[in-house]
C-alpha cells in the first residue's frame, strides 16, 4: 500500500476515534448518568498506563528520564494539571452542559488562541489574512450558536463557556510543553501527563467510586473510550506522522468535529439549521487554513494533540 494512503488512513482513524469517543461519552452522560468527573479520572489515569506501556515496553524508551530532570519534571507536572486535566475535564463538562457537537467544534478553534499568543509574543506579525480568518472562525461560531437569530443563543451560556474553555486549555496544552515535546517526543510527554493527571484528579473522584449503576453497556462503552477513543487514536495519529506531514495529519483530524455532528444526528436526533451548518463549515475550513499556516507552524515546531 502506498505510504501516503497509509499515513491519511492512520490520521483519518484517530480523528474519527475521537469523534467517536465524544459521542459515547455523551450517552454515558445521558442514559446511564455518569458524571464528566468520573470520566476524566478513569480516563485520564488508564488511557496513560496504556501509553507508557507502549513507549516503555514496545518501543523500548527510557520512560522514567524525564523523572530524573527537576526542572523538566516540575514543568511536566505543569502540564499535567493545568493542560491535559484542563483539557479532558472542560471538554468533558461542555458535553455534558450541551452536546458533543457544540464542544468538539469549540474546541477545535484553539489554534485561534494560540495565533493571538504568537502575535502577543511578538513571535510571529500580524497578517491581514490570517486575522481575517480569525474573525471568520467568530463569526461562524457566532451562527453555530445562534442559529442565524443574532438577538439570543440556542444553546446554553454554561455549555459554551465550558467549550471556550476547553479550547483555552488546548492553547495551553499546545504552548507550553515545546521545550519537554522538542526533548522527549510527544507519546511519552502525553502518556506522563495523562497518567499524573489521572492521579491527581482521583482526589476530585477516585474511579473505583463510579456514583452510578455500571452495566457490562456502560463498561463496554468506557472500554472503546479509553483504548479506542485515547490510546489508539492517539498512537494511529503519531504513526501516521512517519508516513505524511504534520499539516496533513491535522487535516484529518478534521474528521472529528465532523464526525460528532453526523452521529449527533443519528444517535441523539439532534438537528442542525442552515445557519449552524454553515457555521460548522466556516470554522472548519478558516481554523484548519490557518493551523496549517507555514509560519506558525514554524513557530510551534512539534505539539501535541488535545485528545
């Protein structure tokens, strides 16, 4: 197979797989009343034994270096709770205060916040173009939200703070580990740091304490969650960085906000007006035109992905 269609079709899987896991942990929100705090602490703590156990034990890293480096595991511990925590428990919660659509399509509008970073940062100038498309993504935001009647929201302040949240929180989680990501590599930072984050957030909801009935549905839904929806598609999406660019890579990741919007219509019945598709479509395009801008991508070197 060439290798081009091997690394679009590992891209393509892992941005589907995040959809997916968006999806499913909203019926486990909504049919089995599980909690956002419940999800993110057994999510978090087994998602990144499974990662460290693939960089530990099959691509054979030295996974506890980054321990032995104060300076490095002090920023790691950073990372940890204010990114990757930051990043699960409000992408979580906006799901649970609207829907899997509206938060996956809100958070994918972090690379707004990281261009407006850049610019403070005096890291890169400003660009007529590129701020162009930054008040396009708004105001397609601004109809996903409004359904075209500018006067009120027809979704809740709540659930779209969270999502804006969220989207903040990738922004960090995509800025501040450079130096760890340009050292270390991407799969052990994030596995360290979904691991710390699970631990530290068993002080919030220890796992073992689910506050609902689990069912062999439920348990069965939480598995495809942590191996499907986080493992995997995060390790699919790396390798598929061997085979194509990084730029193209994240064009697939594309697939995720798309994908939560069709199953949001066919699992939840939920359905989407002229204006909030059109809305959809500008974020989409106007965000991923400018995440793929050469120059800020030169500027982030590597990040890693908030799933």
């Amino acid at each position: 197979m060439d290798k081009k269609l091997i690394g679009i079709l590992l891209a393509a899987f892992g941005g589907s797989m995040w959809g997916v896991s968006g999806i499913l942990a909203q019926i486990l929100f909504n049919q089995y009343q599980a909690s956002s705090e419940w999800l993110v602490s057994i999510r978090l703590l087994f998602s990144g034994m499974l990662l460290l156990f693939y960089n530990g034990v099959i691509k054979r890293e030295a996974i506890f270096s980054i321990l032995r480096n104060r300076k490095d595991f002090v920023s790691l511990l950073l990372f940890s709770i204010f990114g990757m925590v930051g990043v699960q428990y409000l992408f979580f919660k906006a799901i649970e205060g609207s829907s899997a659509s509206l938060a996956t399509i809100l958070q994918f509008t972090a690379p707004i916040f990281v261009y407006f970073y850049l610019l403070f940062k005096k890291e890169k100038q400003l660009n007529f173009i590129e701020l162009s498309l930054v008040f396009l993504t708004f105001f397609g935001v601004l109809l996903i939200v409004s359904n075209g009647n500018f006067t009120q929201m027809n979704v809740s302040l709540f659930g779209f703070s969270l999502g804006i949240g969220s989207a903040l929180a990738v922004a960090f989680y995509s800025i501040q580990p450079r130096r760890l990501l340009a050292k270390y590599g991407s799969p052990l930072i994030v596995g360290w740091g979904m691991l710390i984050g699970g631990i530290f957030f068993q002080f919030i909801h220890p796992f073992w304490i689910p506050g609902f009935a689990m069912t062999k549905n439920s348990i069965f839904l939480l598995g495809i969650i942590i191996v499907f929806g986080t493992a995997l598609a995060f390790i699919s999406y790396l390798a598929s960085l061997h085979y194509i660019e990084a730029s193209l890579a994240s064009i697939m990741t594309a697939l995720e906000p798309l994908l939560a919007a069709v199953l949001s219509i066919f699992v939840f019945q939920q359905q989407f007006g002229i204006f909030e598709i059109t809305g959809i479509i500008i974020v989409l395009v106007a965000v991923l035109i400018l995440a793929n801008d050469r120059k800020i991508t030169l500027k982030q070197k590597k990040s890693v992905h908030q799933k």
